[in-house]
C-alpha cells in the first residue's frame, strides 16, 4: 500500500432480498433483509461493524436505495461510516454509483462487502487484506467446495443431468478486495459489453485477470433463506 493510498470498504446495501425479507414495521412493504434484526440488531449494522473492526480501514460507504428510510437508524451512531443514496438497478450498478460518490482514488483499495454477510470475523478480514495488499490484482475470500456438486438436468420434478468434478472449486465470499481504479474499469467493461456480472471478481476476471483466492469461514456464510436468521444468530452469540 502507498503512502497516499486507503482502504475503503463499500456495502451494496440497496435490494430487497426477497427471499428473506420480513414485515416492515407498518405493515405497508416487506422490510429488506440487511434490515431485519440478528441477536437483536439489524443485519447490516453487523456486517458493517465488522468491517469497522479493522482499523486500517478508512470508511464504510453504504450504498443504499433512493428513498431508503432504515438505513440511518439501523448505523445510528457507528463512526467511520458514511450513508449514500446511489442505488442502481443491479448490484454491479449500485457499486459502480459508489465508486462515484465516494471519490475513491485510482491507488485506493477497495472492499465490496455482502450485507448479509454479518459474520466476517475480524482475523479474517485481515488475511484478506494482508494478502491483497502485496497482490498486483488483489484478490477474494472463498471457501474450497466440500460437498459434491450436481447439475440440474430436467424439471418437475428437478432431475440430476450430470456430477460436476469439485475438484478446484471455490464457493466465493466477500469481501473482494481491489485497487479503486481497477474495479472501476472492470464494471464499466461488463456493462459496455453486457457480460452477467454476479461479484467484483468475476467483473475483474473478464479483462482477464486472476484475483487470489483467500481461504474464508463458515460464519461468513450469505444469510439468504428465512431459515439462515437463526443460523447466523448462533455464530454471533459465539463472539
């Protein structure tokens, strides 16, 4: 890391989360799933403490949709954290408006980290940056693939069409970490060419580069099913 450069982290907090989201307060909407309450807090101030937990790091921008009413008393009163209203249509989009508006410099490093994923522990969050920080591409947290893996082959009922080999694969985590500069090119390379963009990473993999894998946890699994909440609430009373 140069002198000049920093680190700032960057949660895409501006979906829904459908499969998991919750009654809102009043009744009128379902309540966004970074905002539903894990050990007696909202989702996203978990994952977003989480990164705070590493001082290296400059800021937390939380990228959340226009109009967003929760976001500000679900961070109520977390330093180092910045809220903006730049959500776009696809998470690609809503990392890109932020790369924006947070006036990051070419050299800064960036960290796009998953709002649901709230059980980031602090000592590997810093193997990632550890890692990256000495990388020319930067890199990814992920977890080598354990359990064998199954291609669907026919619907109704779905029906195995093939085994996939897992050796070699990796199921990718966040965060993701890399130059400021690099991931801006990255997306707008995606976008201009309409590639299916589901992480930074693979964003980044398209200009043809290979980030580095960094080895992840369990805890820091992606709450996404109603069942997850739970789940999750046991890692975190573990800490």
């Amino acid at each position: 890391m140069t002198p000049s450069s920093r680190l700032i982290a960057i949660v895409p907090a501006a979906g829904v989360g459908s499969r998991a989201a919750g009654p809102s307060p009043d009744g009128s909407a379902p309540l966004p799933k970074q905002y539903r309450k894990i050990a007696g807090q909202p989702m996203l101030r978990h994952a977003v403490r989480a990164l705070l937990a590493e001082e290296r790091i400059d800021r937390v921008v939380v990228a959340v949709a226009l109009g967003d009413r929760e976001a500000e008393s679900a961070l109520d009163g977390l330093a180092r954290v910045a809220c903006l209203p730049c959500g776009g249509a696809t998470r690609a989009q809503t990392v890109t408006n932020a790369l924006a508006r947070c006036e990051a410099q070419a050299d800064d490093w960036i960290l796009v980290h998953d709002a649901a994923r709230p059980g980031l522990p602090a000592i590997t969050l810093r193997a990632l940056i550890d890692a990256c920080l000495h990388d020319e591409v930067g890199g990814l947290l992920a977890l080598p693939v354990a359990d064998t893996i199954k291609a669907q082959g026919g619907d109704d009922p779905p029906r195995v069409g093939r085994t996939v080999a897992r050796d070699g694969l990796w199921q990718a985590q966040t965060p993701q970490m890399f130059r400021a500069g690099l991931l801006r090119k990255a997306l707008a390379h995606a976008e201009i060419r309409q590639l299916p963009v589901t992480d930074e990473a693979s964003a980044v993999e398209a200009l043809g580069l290979a980030p580095c894998l960094v080895p992840g946890t369990l805890s820091n699994f992606k709450v996404t099913w109603p069942e997850d909440f739970a789940l999750m609430e046991k890692f975190l009373d573990r800490t």
